[in-house]
C-alpha cells in the first residue's frame, strides 16, 4: 500500500483496522484567534492524528492544561511562568502569546521531544522523526526552581549514579539484560518500558558518563495520568508507572520474589534476586530493602514453609505511602500556588515519622529511637563478624571467601548465618525497614553461631 497520495497537500498518515487517519501537511497549523503557527513548531493537535492514544492520554495530564494553571491564577502573561508553561518560548516558531500562538500553550509533546515540523513534513523518514529522550535533563529543565526542585534533588540521589561495577560490564557487552533492568536506564527504557527487542551488546563502548541511570521517565511516566498514586493530594496524579503501595502476602518462594510485577514502584528493582541460604558463589544481592520491609526471604526448593525465621510484618508496613512516606516526605513549597514537594534526594525526612497520629511523637523522638535501632543492630553485627571470623573461612567464593570446590565443606550453620548476616546488611537499613524481622535474624544468627560452638 502507498503511504502517499501523490498531491502535495494530502499524506495517508495509516489505517488502522476500524479507522482511517488523514491530516494535512504543507499548510501552517492554525494559531489562537485565526493566528498561524510557522517555523518548527506544530503543535500537538498535530501529533494528534498519527499518536491519537499518547494525545489522549496527555490531554489529562497537568502538562496539558500548565496554561489553563496560569490563567486560574491571574499569571498567563507572566514572564517568569510562561517557558515552563508552554511550548518552545524564545525559540523560531515557538509560543509568542495567546493570541497568536494558543496552540502551542502548556507543555505539549514537543516540549520534550523537539520541534516535530520536519518530521510532518516528510513522515516516512525516520532520520527526522522527534527522539524519544531518556535524560532527565528533558525534565530538569522545568523541574529545577525553588518551587519545583525535583531534578536538582535526583541529580543529589544514587539513583543519578550509573553503577561503576555494571557500566564497566555493560561498555564490555556483558550482563546487559541480567542487571540492565535496574542499572540501566537505557535497557529499561526500551526493554522493559517500550518493549522492544534490545541486543545485549547495546551498550558496547558507551562509556559510563554517556550511559543513563534512573532516570525520571523510569518511575514516571510522561503520557499519561497512571492513576498509581496512593492517594494524591489537590487532583494531582505524578504518573507512576508502577503502584506506589502494594499490600502483599509474604511468601518465600524464589518464584514468586524474583516477579518483578508483584512489587511496588520502589521494589521493582529494591528486591531479592533468585539467591538463598544455599548459593555458595554470591551471597543475597544489594538490594533487598523491598522484601525485608514486607517480611519475607527466598528459600531454596522444597524449603519454602520453613524459613530460616518466620515472617514478619513490619510496624512501617502500613504507613499510607509505603516507601514514599518516608523517603519522599512531602515538604511545604515556598508558592502559594505550586504543590507540596516531594523529596526526589530520596533521603529519610524525620518529619515524616511524625506525620501520622500513632507513630513517633516528634521527630526528635524519631531520631533517638532510630539512633537506638541503629546501634544495637550494628554492634549485633559487628559481633556476629567477629564470631565468625576472617571472610577466607566462610565467606561466598566470589566475595573473598574459598573457591567454590571448598564451600561443600562450610557447615549449613554458616551458609545459614552468612546469609543472614548479609540479607540485613544489603538491606542498609540498620532495622529500620522491619525492625522485629530483623532482630529475629540477629537472634537466629547468633543462635546458629552458638550451636557450632557447643
């Protein structure tokens, strides 16, 4: 089938199985009031007709209507609002005023992807198609003032940091798709987000510094109000892509830990892989903050009902927000008319455990019993190193303990204390997440060590 009719007006844009989508191409978008667009720019009714769901869905969104925002509070022609609230200000073509240019007022679709106009023009050439950004910058360079500071805050997060241990693997061509989800932005956003087939060797010879992290549009997505949200304030929706809660049912099969779909947005990645008690190469991985929160821990085969320690609801299990609660604590903002903050350093704010009625009564409080938690759980463990003695005697072969062929010769007292000892470790909490599971680890580590040494 021709993708054109051969006039210069007219362009078959596609045919679905019930629709049929035609636009035209080659005369200027209308502006507000009989004004035209020209330059670059089109606008995003013009995306419209080839992009109708993503239009759609955008169209609910707070970027959509970020003019409508000004006008309701008297601010539409104010000159420190309107680059962030509409579309390609001070650039050829870009917004002017709403008289001349409404089509392109709030933040529409090539706020972020770039003037489309070349790509409308000729839309069988792929070289001119918009890109599709995976760089928080595309965000930060609204969500960067006093009263939206999101961007400079992640920039402060490790989640802004690309892994050096995975980056050096990923420029090697290895490991993409087994640590790619969650160390790298790139893979996840097309993989794991977009869908599509991505080589594992993607990333050959990027160095670290051009490889992306956990970037804004991994969590949130930019289209479309998720619903996700557990229960925002002032209409608002911040597009996760993922549940900010799941209430879940412990479990210890490593079937059931290691799908990611289960989890909440944190967890996707805050989870346990497929290790137990019983690895002997690597220990539990480096993030199993999601599962030590609800309670629970991977058991090998035919083990699952009997855990080295029985699960345990976490007293923070319930919190309205889960993770978030703490962890992006919602901060008054300095505009009357802008919303709370929500914390992206990611960072615990004492407030927050002060918050609610039956938790902690202030956050000094909350201090000295965090401080207290924290130092009894690092002195057990510390104790619990000691006891068992230099890593070369028991730790995991690839982690300075004996080479694999010796492991056999660890006793399950051990298998079952390292594991316990450094399932609270990489959870980097210090108890805090679930403090009755983990001083049931703590006692059940320390007992273990005793039995050897009777």
């Amino acid at each position: 089938m021709k993708t054109a009719i051969h006039n210069p007006i007219w362009v078959f844009l596609g045919i679905g199985i019930t629709t049929m989508s035609i636009f035209i191409v080659g005369c200027p978008p209308k502006g507000g009031n009989g004004g035209e667009l020209s330059g670059p720019f089109v606008g995003a009714a013009r995306c419209q007709p080839c992009h109708a769901n993503i239009h759609q869905n955008w169209g609910q969104t707070l970027h959509a209507g970020a003019m409508d925002a000004l006008q309701a509070v008297g601010h539409a022609d104010d000159p420190n609002c309107l680059p962030c609230h509409t579309t390609g200000l001070g650039e050829q073509g870009g917004f002017v005023d709403l008289a001349t240019t409404a089509a392109l007022a709030g933040v529409q679709c090539e706020s972020c992807h770039g003037p489309a106009g070349p790509h409308v023009m000729n839309v069988t050439d792929a070289a001119l198609r918009p890109p599709v950004p995976v760089a928080s910058e595309v965000c930060g360079k609204c969500h960067t003032t006093d009263t939206y500071p999101q961007f400079p805050q992640w920039k402060q997060s490790t989640h802004a940091v690309v892994t050096e241990d995975p980056a050096t693997n990923f420029s090697a061509g290895l490991l993409l798709s087994t640590c790619g989800p969650c160390h790298s932005g790139d893979y996840r956003f097309q993989a794991i987000i977009r869908g599509e087939s991505v080589p594992g060797n993607l990333l050959m010879d990027v160095p670290r510094d051009q490889q992306h992290a956990v970037e804004c549009v991994i969590c949130h997505d930019p289209h479309s109000r998720t619903g996700n949200a557990a229960n925002p304030d002032d209409a608002r929706d911040f597009q996760l892509r993922y549940a900010e809660v799941m209430l879940l049912q412990q479990n210890n099969s490593v079937a059931v830990l290691t799908d990611e779909s289960r989890y909440n947005l944190c967890a996707h990645c805050h989870r346990t892989r497929d290790r137990t008690w019983t690895s002997t190469t690597r220990g539990p991985h480096e993030s199993v903050q999601g599962n030590v929160f609800i309670g629970e821990m991977p058991m090998p085969a035919g083990e699952e009902n009997t855990p080295l320690v029985p699960n345990t609801n976490s007293t923070h299990r319930f919190v309205p927000a889960q993770c978030a609660t703490c962890h992006m604590f919602r901060q008054d903002t300095p505009s009357q008319f802008a919303p709370p903050i929500a914390n992206h350093t990611f960072a615990v704010q004492l407030d927050a455990c002060s918050s609610a009625p039956g938790c902690h009564p202030s956050p000094a409080v909350a201090e000295a019993d965090l401080i207290n938690l924290r130092t009894e759980v690092r002195n057990r463990m510390e104790a619990i190193l000691a006891r068992l003695g230099p890593p070369s005697t028991w730790d995991y072969s690839a982690e300075g303990g004996p080479p694999e062929p010796q492991q056999a010769a660890i006793p399950d007292a051990i298998k079952k204390t390292r594991f316990l000892y450094k399932y609270i470790l990489h959870d980097a909490s210090e108890g805090v997440h679930n403090p009755s599971y983990v001083r049931l680890m703590l006692s059940e580590a320390e007992r273990l060590l005793t039995s050897i040494n009777k």
